[in-house]
C-alpha cells in the first residue's frame, strides 16, 4: 500500500452530544426561572415556600453580583 491509497478523513463540528447536554441545560434554567417564586419548594416546605422565595433570592443576588441592575 503506498500513501497515494490512504485517505485521511477530517471530523470538524460540534458533537451532537455536547449540543443536547447544553439544550437540556438551557431548558432546566429557563424552567427554574420560570418557577422561581416559590414554585419548586412549595412541594417540600409547603406555602412557606412562597414566602421564602429561595430561587427568587438566589437568581436576585447572583443578578447582583455579575453587575446587572435589576430593580
């Protein structure tokens, strides 16, 4: 076999797993954000979840933290 006859293929591109591991991770936080008054805790804690609010807080000071106004 000389090198004339091998052909060397390139991959280039994102794998597909990568692309579904993001999306699923993108769906889960718009998810969490859309239930964050108390929604997800409420199962657990019961109404005191919507008093407490612990995403709602937590998404709040992490707002905060990276520089964004959000009030």
């Amino acid at each position: 076999m000389s090198f004339t006859d091998q052909i060397t293929r390139a991959a280039a591109g994102v794998p597909k797993i990568a692309v579904g591991v993001l999306l699923g991770i993108l769906v889960l936080g718009v998810f969490v954000m859309g239930f964050d008054q108390g929604q997800l805790f409420s199962v657990a804690q019961g109404e005191q979840a919507y008093e407490d609010m612990w995403m709602h807080e937590f998404y709040h000071d992490m707002r905060h933290a990276a520089g964004f106004a959000c009030h």
